[in-house]
C-alpha cells in the first residue's frame, strides 16, 4: 500500500491530472486560492452530494438551505464575529513574518505553552525566541455595499455558513411543517483572511463549509450531540476513508468557547510531513448561545442606528427577561411550552475532506514488472464512472462503443476513448481513479458482449450490449 509522502507529491499529481490548480497561475499566483480542474470539479461535486445526500436527501428531519454570502452586519456583532474573531499572532523581528501564535512550536519541536514565547522557532527564518508581543488579527474580508456615500456600508464576505442558518430559523420554522428535534443544512463559500497558509486546500482563504445545525430540546442535547459525533464519523468511513486514519479529538475545556458544552473535531491523518492528524470537521454542541445571540441582535437594531450603522460603537442590548419566548424560540404545542433550542453543529469543509478523500484513495502497486498508479475512489466520488473504448477505430466498434457512451451519459458521467493501446487507456483511467471501462472488441460483433474491467481487481468479466446499462447502474449504485 503506498502513501503520498510528500505535500510536494499530491500538489504535482493533483494538477498533472487535472485535479487543482494555483488560482491565477499564469499571473503568478494568488496565495491560498486554488482552482478546481476538469476532474476536481466533478470530485469535489461528488463530495457534496454525498453530504448533502447523507443529511438531506435520506432523513426525514433535516431540511436544506442556500443564504446568501453577504448579510446584515448586524448579524456578525451578535455572533461574536465582529469583536472576536481574530487569530493571536506575533511577528518575528528579524525577518517580520507572521504567524499564528497557537501553531508555532518550541525549539525542541514540542508544542509546549502557547503563551510562553521565549523558546519558539520562527517557520519562516528559524530564530528562536523572537516574536513579539502576541497581537489580535482580524479574520473577516471587509467589503463595501451601496452606490451612494450616504447608503454605503460596510459588509463582511461570511467566515463561515451557519450564521445564515440562524437568521432563517424563524423563515424556516415558519414554512414548512418541521417541528424540533429538526436540523438546516447548508453548503456555501466562506472566506477568512488566514495568517498562516502554503497547506494546498487545507487551508485557504476561500473555502466550501458544508454545515448543520440540528435544532434539539434542551436536556436532549447530549444524547444528540453522541448521535451526530458517530453519523459524521461513519460518513468519511462509509465513503472509503481507510478507519485508522481517521480518529475523534476531543476539545479540553480551556479550548471550548465559553459558550460551547462540548466540542469534537473529526481528524484525518495526513500522510505528509510527520504524518499530522489535523481537522476535518468539528463537531459542537453549542447549546442557546446563537439564537438568543441574535434575538439580542434584533432588540438592537435601534442602537445600530444610532450609531451611525458603525458596527464597532454598537453595544448589544442586554437579555429580555422572557427571552425564552422570544421571536427565535418555539413552541412545543404538546408540552405547551416555549423555550430556545439547543444546538449541536456538525461543520465540515468541503475542501479538506475532498484532499483526503484524494490522498486516501491514492495508491500504486506493482503489475507484471510495472507501476500501475492508481486512485482507488468509492464509486459515488469517482469523477468519471465509466470509460468505453473501442478495441481499434474500425469494423464499426467505434460507432458501437459511442452508442453505449451516450446511453450511459443519462445517468452518469461516461467517457470515450479510442486514443491508443488499450493498456494505456485502462491506466490512464487508474489514475483518474475511473471504476469501469468498457471496451466493445471482436466478441461485440460475434457475440454482441462487451468487456468490463473493473478498477480495483483489473478482472475482466463479459456482459451482453443489450444489459450493460443495467449491469453498470447497479454495480454503481446509481
Ligand atoms: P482551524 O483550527 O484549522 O483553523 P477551525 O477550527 O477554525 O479550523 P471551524 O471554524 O470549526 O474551523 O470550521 C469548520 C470546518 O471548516 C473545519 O473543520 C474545516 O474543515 C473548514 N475550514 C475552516 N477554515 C478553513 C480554511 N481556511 N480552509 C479550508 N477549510 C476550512
């Protein structure tokens, strides 16, 4: 079983491929964008059907959501965002560089305290012990809305999806028929401005978060927040992510927002460097604290103009008394009860999970003397499902072979090959990590069957023309 060991390795194979490349490339680059390719747009898609399958299509308790990216800027003061969400980093005085101060690391390459800067190494220049004072770092894009000077605002490019999920609970609630426990799932673009990059689609500054937050009674919410901690696990793993690369990490207490009751992030354990385990998804309970964040929010909107809409002379008005029954509470009509859900919010990137389904996948073997490279995708993530060639360019097999293409294209993704020796066409769709290939040859003529090679095994069984649509949707699933 071979592994990907170098970040260098997956960066050179992704884009030879066509999986992700350097946003602005023939500029020179801009740093932490990437752009998705001909394959990686079609693997990253995959990643968010299979989410969106996962926690929309196949429960009955969870509706979908699309909110826009740009919202009231009232919305990100009673969040929080707007007074707190900053990295501590610290600037290292012999070559100025910046980092986060959580993730620098001592001389002797623990971690140690991360208060106590004295022993830590810059990553980028290797002094030890030059940083200075930590300072707050401001995460959030500023952008500004209106033509007229006298509507103009200020905005902020979303840091992440979930507050459009709390300003529509209401909108939501008020809809359709759902009645708590209840969830609202999103996938969407969030931005924020990170201090420390050069991960590949680790960690960019425009990121794809696929995200719920599962509305529950208070009292109930820890037996829910285990439920959704062991649904998310079984995710990655039900779609091929080997088990023991994959582990939970609970938060300590110290690093819990004050608001949060508990927190778990799903890690992955990335092949490169020393072999990292790092975040794919975080998995909190974070109990009222949003929507009674945001009924305060509401009650200061008068303040907010006031204040000539300056987000950062805004003080939120304080708690109602019977906030329980406010605007974003809800009512359980059998319990004749109102009260304030709370919330357990499983949040997962859609880039850092599609970059280990892609490391994960990876493989090469040796084949009668050769390396056969291969991405061994489940199914429902394979870019391309399926690949017909014609055996050679004549006795009609190529027209044949176009014909089982197009009735395939209905339901899947299909591609046509008839570009060199059939060894090559197989490999070639290895490495795209393709499960089925096709080739129409002499026995399609005489016997009117068809050849299928399947990715994994490389057996090859024949199946009649007439049955290969059947055959292929039901090997896939689809
Ligand atoms: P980190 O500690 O790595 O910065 P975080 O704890 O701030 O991440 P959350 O705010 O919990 O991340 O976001 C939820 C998920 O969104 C993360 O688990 C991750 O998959 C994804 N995510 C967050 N920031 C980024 C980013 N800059 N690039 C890509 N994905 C991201």
């Amino acid at each position: 079983m071979a592994t990907l060991t170098k970040l260098d390795d997956i960066v050179s194979l992704a884009k030879r491929r066509g999986f992700i490349f350097q946003s602005s490339e023939i500029y020179g680059g801009l740093a932490s964008c990437y752009d998705y390719g001909p394959l990686g747009v079609e693997l990253k898609n995959n990643v968010k059907r299979a989410w969106w399958k996962s926690v929309v299509q196949m429960r009955d308790d969870i509706v979908g959501l699309d909110s826009s990216i740009l919202m009231h800027p009232m919305i990100w003061k009673a969040s929080g965002h707007a007074d707190k969400f900053a990295d501590l980093i610290s600037e290292c005085k012999k070559c100025h560089s910046r980092t986060r101060v959580d993730q620098l690391k001592n001389k002797n390459g623990s971690e140690g305290d991360v208060n106590e800067l004295s022993n830590k190494v810059c990553p980028a220049c290797s002094s030890v012990g030059q940083f200075t004072e930590p300072m707050p770092f401001k995460l959030m894009f500023e952008t500004q809305m209106g033509a007229n000077a006298e509507d103009t605002m200020t905005l902020y490019l979303r840091p992440e999806t979930a507050q459009g999920i709390f300003a529509n609970f209401r909108n939501v609630l008020d809809s359709t028929r759902v009645k708590v426990p209840f969830g609202i799932a999103q996938i969407g673009k969030s931005f924020r401005n990170e201090v420390t990059t050069k991960a590949f689609i680790f960690r960019t500054r425009e990121f794809e978060q696929a995200e719920i937050e599962f509305f529950c009674e208070p009292g109930t919410d820890e037996q829910w927040y285990e439920t959704w901690k062991a649904a998310r696990f079984a995710w990655y793993t039900d779609l091929g992510i080997k088990a023991d690369n994959l582990r939970f990490r609970e938060h300590d207490a110290d690093e819990l927002a004050h608001y949060a009751k508990a927190c778990t992030d799903v890690e992955y354990k990335f092949p490169f460097g020393s072999g990292d385990w790092q975040e794919l998804e975080g998995i909190a309970n974070r109990a009222d604290y949003d929507l009674r964040q945001h009924q305060r929010g509401m009650r200061s909107m008068n303040a907010w103009f006031e204040q000539g809409r300056d987000l950062m002379k805004v003080n939120l008005v304080d708690e109602a008394e019977d906030y329980h029954k406010g605007p974003l509470s809800f009512y359980d009509d059998q319990k004749k009860k109102h009260y304030i859900p709370y919330v357990i919010e499983p949040s997962a990137g859609m880039d850092r999970s599609t970059l280990a389904f892609l490391v994960d996948a990876y493989d090469e073997e040796e084949v009668k003397g050769q390396t056969r490279n291969v991405l061994r995708f489940h199914p429902a993530l394979a870019p391309t499902k399926v690949a017909v060639f014609p055996l050679v360019k004549k006795e009609g097999m190529p027209d044949i072979a176009h014909n089982i293409t197009d009735d395939l294209k209905r339901y899947v993704t299909a591609f046509y090959d008839e570009k060199g020796a059939i060894g090559r066409r197989y490999r070639r769709q290895d490495e795209a990590g393709t499960p089925y290939c096709i080739t129409v040859d002499g026995d399609t003529l005489a016997e009117k069957t068809v050849t299928v090679r399947e990715r994994d095994s490389m057996e090859q069984i024949k199946v009649s023309v007439d049955q290969i649509k059947g055959y292929i949707r039901d090997k896939l699933d689809m």
